[in-house]
C-alpha cells in the first residue's frame, strides 16, 4: 500500500528517493508515529518532502491516496462548467492525418461566441464526439482533446501548452531535456552580468600590490589595501507563470535561485502568457494583490536591467488584441505594455526557454521577437551569456 | 550505525516557554528517534534557532551553536590547524611545536562528536555560506565521523547528535544534502496558536488588548506589498512596549471605524519603505471612508 503511494508521489512530481521511503519505513518500525493518520501525515511529510514548495502536490497526493478518489461526477448542474467535466477520463491520440482534418472553427471572436452559444445549449457532462464541451473530443471547447484552434476549459495543466496552440508538441518536450542549465551553470552565466564597483574603505589585503611593492622597498612590508567588492547591478525580473510555462517553471525557478543570490537589488515580478497592466508578487494571492506595471515603472528607475523570462508561446490575439488576454480583460495591447517597458528600461532582454530552433514556427514568438528587436534569447548557457552582454551594452 | 541509545528515545512536545504545534513535535520527535538531521525553515521570526534551544532544555542535553556566516567553510566545523602560533612558538623555541595535535583547533562539530551525553547540535542559517559548504559536511552528517590528516585520527561521534539546521532559504540547497536530513516548514501561526504563544509570554493579558492586538497585527499582514511582513518576534515585542506604555486597548481601534494607526508601530514595521506604504495606505483609507 505504501509502495503504491511512493509511486504517486513520485507521479506527482514530488522528488522522492527509496533511501527516503526507506527512512519513513524505519521510523514507522520503531513507532515514532504512532496511530492515527494525522501523526502517520506529519511524519511522511517530514521525511519524504524537502521543501515547502512540494507541500502543496504533497497534500494533494496524500489526499487522492488515502481518502479514496473522491465521486467527482456529483453536483453537475450546480454551476455553467463543471470542472469533472474536464476531468480525464480518456486521452486522443489522432494520427497525423487524422490531425489535418479537423478543421479550425475561424478567428478568435467566433471562437469566443460559439462557445457562449454552445455552452448555453448543452446541459451535462460530456465526452468524446465532435461538438459538444467535455474531455478528450475534438470539438474546439473542451480539454484533453485535439484540436488546433481549441479554447481551453478548466484544464489542471496545460495539454497542449497553448489555448490556441502549435501543432508538434511531442517533438518540444524531447528538445527540453537537451537545455542543460542547472543552478550551477547559470550561476556562471549569470556572472557575466556582474560588474564589480569597487567602493567604500580600503579592506582587503590586496596581495599582489604588497609584494610588488614590499620588493620595491627592498625588503621591508609595505601593505596594500583596496575596498572590498559590491555587486553593483540592479535587476528587475519578470517570471512568466502558468499555463503554458508549466513545463519551464523548473529551469526558470533554478535561473531565479542563481540569480537571487547574484545581484545586491533584485526585484521580482510575475505576469501570466504576456505582460500586461498589472503584474503580481505573490503567486498564491495573484488574482488579490495585484500591482500596476505603471507602479512598477515609477518605483524602479531606468538603470534596472530588465529580464523578463517567458517561453512567449500563446495565440498571437494575446499580443497584438486589446482584451486578447486569456485571464482578464485588457484595454490596451500587450504590445503596448512591452513597448512602455521597453522604453523606460533601456537595457532589457527576454529570455525563452523554448529552444531557438523551434521559434520560427510559433507565431507569437515571432511577434515578441519583433517588438523586442532581437533582445530574445534562449535560455541556454550561450543564450544567457548573449544575453548579458546585451544588457551590458548601451 | 555508530551505537544507538538503548532506552527509548527521549520525546518533544513543546515547552512552558515554547509552543510546539503537532507537525513540529512529530518532525523533531522523528529527528531524534532516527537521529537524522532536520531542517528547518520558515519566515524570519517564526522561532527557527529557539526551537534548538528550547529542545536542548526540555530533553536536558547540552546544546552547541554553529552560527554560519557567508565566509564560514565546512572545516571550520571539524577542526582547524593554527599553523600561525606554530610558527611563533617555533620561533620562539617553545617546546609545545614538537606535537602537531597542540595546534589542532577543535571545531563545533567535534565538540559535539566528543560529548559526554547526546547533545543537541544547531547549525544556524546554513545558507549563508558558500553553495559548497553543505556538499563538504554530507559524510560527517551521514556516519557522524571524520578524519584529521594532520594527526591521522579518526573522530566518531560517542552520541549521534541531534542536529537541528536553520535555512532562511537565501540559497538553495543540494538534493545529495536534502536526501540525508529531515525537512520541516515552520508556517506562520494562526490566530489561535499565536494567543498560546502570546500567553506564554504575558501570561494574563487583559483579553480585549490581546484582542486587538491581534486584529491589528493580522491586519497589517494582510497590507500588499509589504518588503517585510511582521512575525511573531515583532508582535511579541510590540506587546512589551504597549504593556510597559500602558496602552489602553481603546487606542487599537478608532472609535468612528475609520482605519487607524496602531499606536508604536515602528517595533512592527522595520523598514522606512513600508512605513511608508502603509501610512499611504492608512491616509488614502480615510480620505475614500469620509
């Protein structure tokens, strides 16, 4: 039973190793726990998950395991769109061929209206077929399903890594794994960006210096010192969050590791798919506390070093359009919003984690690409150290 | 396994000084009984480096303190070769020069190994050293044993420690590292614990100051944007200066139910930013509920 549940855990992402299970095992025999299941619960946290982070997939995991899958079919009607609707109930795998024929439905306001009609028409949970909004079909509402011009509904993560989405996505996830960043190669890339200002009191004990100039004095110590370094850049960070991210959010989170301890002033924001008017600070409370990017802007002066990393992959409309963001209504473009950015922050640079050889084939890639005049860089060892250089630069 | 203690293992619950909720009681029972290293983390103030001590004193064990800093290397832990004095001393015809071990420093790590009872070990703020310093201390963590080249001498520990390790998250640490400790997250109280605390504190408080208090506290949490949210050490300093003030629980709360300054704030909020902030917030608050 416990072995099933290591699996799961593991399943869910959550970084277990057998000498951990092992461990758990262990302090089970000599009775730390004792028996209930909310001691069984903090101990298994304990010694399965090493960081907080992994506390939420943890519970949720601990949860599915030991209470029993929930009926998830119940209280349909309760709201418009069920999200047991969406849950997985069986995955499409179309061929090729099969892939051309399904037809996209037209632009994006048909899209939208299709969907209030067909929503508005359809009364219980659906799957599979050609039309209505369930799981696994090839209607272009739904989830877990294929089709080329799709509107996601009420997905857990993203599938297809894009609302209106690109076709290979097979062939990206196996280019991922050649992105070798780890925290520690970053890290000296990210060294690039450093530019040591020497200033304040002579501290240190500048060896060089004291022998050349103790033989100078033939002979007699003659002690050289010269201040201590600081770390003089300043960087203001914009992370792209969700939706199509999910599989980045690792290496971004390791760039964002290395980077923390890496400058003196960093400042970090968040945005979802595009910058738009308002960015956030804390992920769980993003849709409460939001602050506005022209606040941003006021308090953080032009010699910040602007990084925004984000895999800029989602259907053009949510660039170019006002109200084309996928979360909100936005009364300008986000083009408009990078263009602010772009002007007040002098030296930038957008780092993508989706590879280089794969951008001319994402539309909204390449629109980000124009607005940013060529400022876009893998997030590659050699793309971080383009990057910085860029950002040195003018 | 070096020898483990044959009577059970001695149990924490928490102390007359410090309130432990269940999930840190289990994480440090657990620690104790498999003597494995835990790690502990936790918004500043939460009461990460008092649990060492406060463990130290419930279970009656001598308690160590390795307080890290960005320069502290892992050997310093071990031991140290004073290889300075040695050569005073050899200048100076001492006779002590002759035996290397007189010049052999002895480090926190080794008091602990060489310690008559268990003690309890508190390696605080383990990620204020280099990235390395963690990926050094693995094997003396993992068989709580090393080996001093320089009087070719192997230190096992009498009593496997027990090791609490304190992270304030500044840098991340090594899965190699990780996979050997226990792991706890210190979450920031809930109102109701927070009233435990505080009445272990100030025991009988007057209820409704108490009251307030907290509703002011929380409140000020919940204000965006803040660099530093205020904890527990911050409440609980706050409550000293409105007890030694003598400030009555009318002056937490405005009468007309406009939002108000709580009254010496500054023990709350400890950056100008955010005093800042929150007297915009408090300002622009009254001008709207006019």
């Amino acid at each position: 039973m416990l072995i099933r549940f290591f699996l799961m855990l593991r399943e869910a992402g959550v970084p277990v190793s057998l000498t951990e299970f092992l461990s758990l095992l262990e302090a089970l025999k000599q009775g730390v726990a004792g028996y209930s299941i909310e001691d069984f619960y903090f101990l298994a946290r304990t010694v399965l998950v090493k960081d907080e982070r992994h506390y939420d997939r943890f519970d949720r995991v601990f949860a599915a395991h030991f209470k029993g899958v929930e009926q998830a079919f119940a209280a349909l009607a309760a709201t418009p769109i069920p999200a047991d609707w969406l849950r997985r109930q069986a995955e499409l795998w179309l061929s090729p061929e099969e892939r051309a024929k399904v037809e996209a439905l037209g632009g994006f306001e048909a899209l939208m209206k299709t969907l209030a009609e067909r929503l508005a028409e359809q009364r219980g949970r659906h799957q599979g077929g050609n039309k209505w909004v369930g799981t696994a079909g090839r209607s272009p509402f739904g989830a877990y399903g294929y089709n080329p011009e799709g509107v996601r509904v009420g997905q857990d993560g993203s599938r297809q890594r894009s609302a209106v989405k690109v076709w290979d996505r097979r062939e990206f996830r196996n280019l991922d794994d050649s992105v070798e960043i780890g925290t520690r190669n970053v890290k000296l890339a990210l060294r690039r960006l450093r530019r040591f200002a020497r200033e304040g009191a002579a501290q240190e004990l500048d060896l060089g210096g004291t022998i050349d100039a103790t033989a100078r004095n033939a002979g007699w110590l003659d002690l050289k010192l010269v201040p201590e370094r600081h770390n003089a850049i300043k960087v203001l960070l914009f992370l792209d969050v969700g939706g199509s991210m999910d599989e980045h959010v690792r290496v971004c989170e390791e760039l964002f590791t290395a980077a923390r301890s890496e400058f003196k002033h960093l400042e970090y924001y968040y945005f979802h798919n595009f910058v738009y008017e308002t960015v956030w600070k804390d992920n769980r409370r993003r849709h409460a506390e939001r602050i506005p990017t022209l606040e941003v802007m006021r308090t953080y002066a032009p010699d910040y070093r602007l990084v925004i990393v984000g895999d800029a992959t989602m259907g053009p409309y949510e660039i170019v359009q006002p109200g084309g963001s996928v979360e909100h209504w936005n009364d300008e473009p986000g083009a408009a919003w990078i263009e602010r950015l772009r002007r007040h922050y002098p030296r930038h640079a957008w780092l993508n984690p989706e590879p280089e050889e794969r951008w001319e084939y994402v539309p909204s890639i390449g629109i980000a690409r124009e607005l940013l005049e060529g400022r876009m860089f893998p997030l590659t060892l050699a793309g971080i150290d383009r990057a910085m250089r860029a950002l040195n630069g003018r | 396994m070096p020898p483990a203690h044959d009577t059970p293992a001695p149990r924490f619950g928490g102390t007359e000084r410090y309130i432990a909720t269940a999930d840190l009681s289990m994480a440090v029972n657990a620690a104790i009984t498999l003597a494995r290293p835990l790690l502990i983390k936790g918004e500043p103030g939460t009461g990460k480096t008092q649990l060492a001590e406060e463990v130290a004193r419930s279970l009656g064990r001598p308690l160590l303190e390795w307080h890290i800093k960005s320069t502290t290397k892992a050997q310093q832990g071990l031991y140290e070769y004073d290889a300075v004095s040695r050569l005073r001393d050899s200048q100076l015809g001492d006779a002590r020069v002759h035996d290397i071990g007189n010049y052999i420093v002895r480090g926190k790590l080794w008091e602990a190994f060489a310690s008559d009872e268990q003690p309890v070990l508190l390696i605080d703020e383990i990620d204020k050293a280099d990235i390395e310093f963690p990926n050094d201390l693995l094997r003396e963590l993992d068989r709580m044993e090393f080996y001093v080249y320089e009087t070719r001498e192997l230190v096992r520990a009498r009593h496997r420690p027990i090791i609490l390790i304190t992270s304030n998250n500044e840098k991340e640490l090594p899965d190699a590292f990780l996979r050997r400790c226990f792991f706890h997250y210190i979450r920031f109280p809930d109102a109701d614990t927070m009233s435990q605390i505080i009445e272990v504190h100030f025991p009988g408080l007057k209820p409704e100051l108490l009251k307030e208090a907290l509703g002011a506290f929380y409140a000020l949490r919940e204000v965006p944007g803040l660099k530093k949210k205020p904890s527990t050490s911050e409440l609980l300093d706050w409550l000293k200066l409105l007890l030694a003030e003598d400030i009555p629980p009318e002056a937490l709360r405005s009468a007309d139910g406009k939002a108000a300054i709580p009254p010496l704030y500054g023990a709350l909020l400890k950056n100008e930013q955010d005093v800042h902030l929150f007297e915009q917030l408090v300002f622009m608050n009254r001008r709207t509920s006019r």
